[in-house]
C-alpha cells in the first residue's frame, strides 16, 4: 500500500515552522487560544505523519437534525447517477398523526421549521420496528415536510452534492440523538447508554445525576499517541448561552476534556489562513448556523458551508484536504429507510452525508452502508490506527474509501 509523505527537505521546512511557532507561551484549554488566539498550530502533532492517501487534512463539519428524505429527497443526481428517496408505497410514505389524519410527505414552505422532539424513546416510536410510520404520531405533519431546490439554501447543498461526492445509505449511528452520535463519531461507542446526558466536565455543563465520565478510548488518544495533530472547533466555545455541551464528545472524556485542542472556531480560521490546520478538525458551527430546527434554518447552515469550502478552495490546504459533511441524527423528520440493526445499538435514522474535497469521485451518489464510525474508519485507516471495537471492525460498514479517486 502507497505510503503518501512530504519530500524531506520540505519536511524539514515545515517540522522548522512548527518548531519555532509552537513556542508561544501557555494555551487556554478552554478558551483554545495562545497568543494571538492562534491556538495548537498542527494541532500539537507533526503535520508530516506518514498517511495511506494523499488526504493530509480531514476536516469534519457537524451539521444538526435533518434526515436524508426531509433534506435530499428531492435532490436530482447527475446522469448516470441514482438516489433512493421516498415515493409512494415505501415503509412510512403515508401515515397517521395523532388527530388520525392521513400525512404524506410535503413541501415545507420555510426553511426554518420548529425543533421536533428527537430523544431516544421518541426515535423508537418513530421508527416503530422498521415500519418507519411513527413519525408523524409523534412530532405531527412538520415531521413529514420535506426541502427542494426551491427552498432558500437547499440549491447551495445540492450544487455541492453535484460537484462531489454524496451518500445515499448513510445513518446516524444509534436511535438517539447528543451525544450519543458524536460517541460513535469518535469511540465507536455510546457504552450502551443511548439516552441523553450532561458532561461530567464543564464549561456549561448543568447538574445530572445520569452524567458519567467517559473513560472508552477515543480517536483524539490515538491521534496524540502517535504525534497526529487533532482538534474540535466549536463556535462560541463556552459561551453559555449559545454553545451546546452535548455536541462536544470530546468534553465527555476523561483524556480530552480539559485538552487544549478543543478551541473555539475563530482559531481554526486563523490556522487555516497561516497554513497550520491540523491533521483532523472536527467543526461544530454554533446553533444559528448548525441548521438545527428552532435554531437556525436550512438557508443559514447553507451560507457557513458555502463561506467554509470557499475559504478552504481558497487555502494552500485544498489540494489535500477532505471535508466530510454530516449531519448527526434525523431530528425528527420521516425517512422511509429502515436503519440496518447492525447490533443491539444501531443504526438510527437515515442521515445526508457529502465528501467534498478536490480528491473526492466527481458527481456521484454512494450506495454502500455507512454510519459515524464510516469516518472514524477512514481516519483510522489513512493514518494507520487501530480499530476500537466490534462495531468499528464491522465490515459490513464502509470506510468511505469508495467516495474518492484515489
């Protein structure tokens, strides 16, 4: 297998640069900024580790509640291409609300809509065995509506669905919503507890009685433990009245909580315009851009992507970069897919999921099945890490790899 590494000389260049910009006196582990606010350049770790692809800087970007049919049911692929999205006849596609009023999928008139009840009890009346019916009977019509190219915002996501990659059986990784799926995102586990819970570690945490220390190991242990620079960006980074703890994992772990590669948003844009992004980011946008229902609508998530591809197409850092577009859990909203039960955990509901990257197959639609822990995989794989349990070695559950030409 081709090993992808930076020529020596350039290497040395660059080992120089992080060498002499890393010494810039102490790091703020919870506000993610040094002098300048610049933050961990590299992400603490040598830009130069050895990888399987010519991907040298993955970038996660974590968009919030919306299922595959709510917002690419109507997406039209490229010729040649095919997209499963509900027509009449598949499981859920006519149902039942609470009134006993028949509900059938609509074209929702706002891209702002509000925030449907999405906890675990909730996900499993919705999806009810597999019969996918549930849905409107637990959040009424709105759970039913869905976006096309004419809603504000949808045309920008589906233009990038175009011009890359996106996948079409793509879940949330177990019937839940925060912070099981970012768990999974970056352990592989929620340690079967799929309910909603407070971190144990501040900032903004509020009293729980379920909270619990996360002691699983995680993708960040593994980065560290092998010089790989990591970090998770978050918008409003400990501002409490607009960050959201539960879509911090990292804030849930013993190992990670007070690390200080959890930074605030403002850093990553000031690593990437000195060149400095780290191997991995996780980004987490604050809610008025995460596209989450009663927080922000579909046409603002639309504009920060837009703004963030066309300040990465505009980096040194393109050519090397992939971005993974995923959006954690359904929210809430009817998909007519039954989630593969892969074990006694998961999958959840259909999600949308894009690789947008200049390595990333042009205009095409993947078909295979895929999950959260699709991209801890691919993580794991191009920098030769190792799995962490039984279903991050399931191998029914792809690593994406197919998504790119390489």
């Amino acid at each position: 297998m081709k090993i992808y590494q930076v020529p020596k000389l350039i290497a040395v260049l660059v080992l120089f640069a992080f060498l002499t910009t890393s010494c810039r006196g102490p790091l703020d582990a919870t506000g993610g900024g040094g002098t300048g606010g610049s933050g961990l350049d590299f992400g603490g770790g040598d830009p130069n580790v050895p990888t399987n692809s010519p991907v040298k800087h993955v970038i996660v970007l974590v968009y919030q509640n919306r299922s595959f049919d709510h917002l690419f049911g109507h997406y039209t692929p490229p010729a040649g291409q095919t997209v499963n999205v509900a027509k009449p006849g598949d499981p859920g596609f006519t149902q039942t609300d609470n009134a006993g009023n028949a509900v059938t999928p609509f074209l929702l008139s706002q891209p702002s809509t509000p925030d449907l009840a999405h906890g675990r009890n909730n996900y499993l009346d919705s999806w009810n065995g597999g019969a996918m019916n549930g849905f409107a009977k637990v959040n009424g019509n709105t759970a039913m509506g869905f976006y096309d190219s004419s809603t504000p915002g949808v045309s920008t996501f589906y233009s990038y669905a175009q011009q890359f990659a996106l996948a079409d059986n793509y879940f949330s990784s177990v019937l839940s919503s925060a912070p099981a799926q970012g768990f999974y995102l970056v352990s592989a586990t929620d340690n079967g507890q799929p309910f909603s819970t407070q971190p144990v570690f501040g900032p903004c945490n509020d009293p729980d009685p379920a909270a619990t220390a996360n002691n699983s190991p995680n993708v960040a242990d593994e980065m560290k433990s092998k010089n790989i620079g990591w970090a998770w960006f978050h918008e409003g980074l400990g501002i409490c009245t607009g960050y959201v703890q539960q879509q911090n994992a990292f804030q849930y772990f013993t190992s990670t909580h007070s690390a200080p590669n959890i930074q605030d948003y403002k850093n990553f844009t000031d690593q990437l315009n000195r060149n400095v992004l780290p191997s991995v980011s996780f980004v987490q946008m604050s809610p008025s851009h995460s596209g989450h229902p009663g927080s922000s609508g579909v046409d603002q998530a639309a504009t920060f992507l837009d703004n963030f591809v066309k300040a990465l197409q505009a980096s040194p850092a393109w050519d090397s970069t992939a971005i993974f577009v995923m959006w954690d859990e359904g929210g809430g909203f009817y998909d007519h897919v039954p989630p593969p039960q892969v074990d006694s955990q998961g999958l959840g509901i259909r999600v949308p999921m894009m690789v947008i990257s200049p390595l990333a197959k042009k205009g095409i639609v993947f078909h295979g099945l895929a999950d959260h822990t699709s991209i801890l995989k691919f993580i794991q794989w191009n920098w030769n890490l190792a799995p962490f349990n039984a279903r991050n070695s399931l191998g029914s559950i792809s690593d994406l790899r197919p998504m790119f030409t390489f």
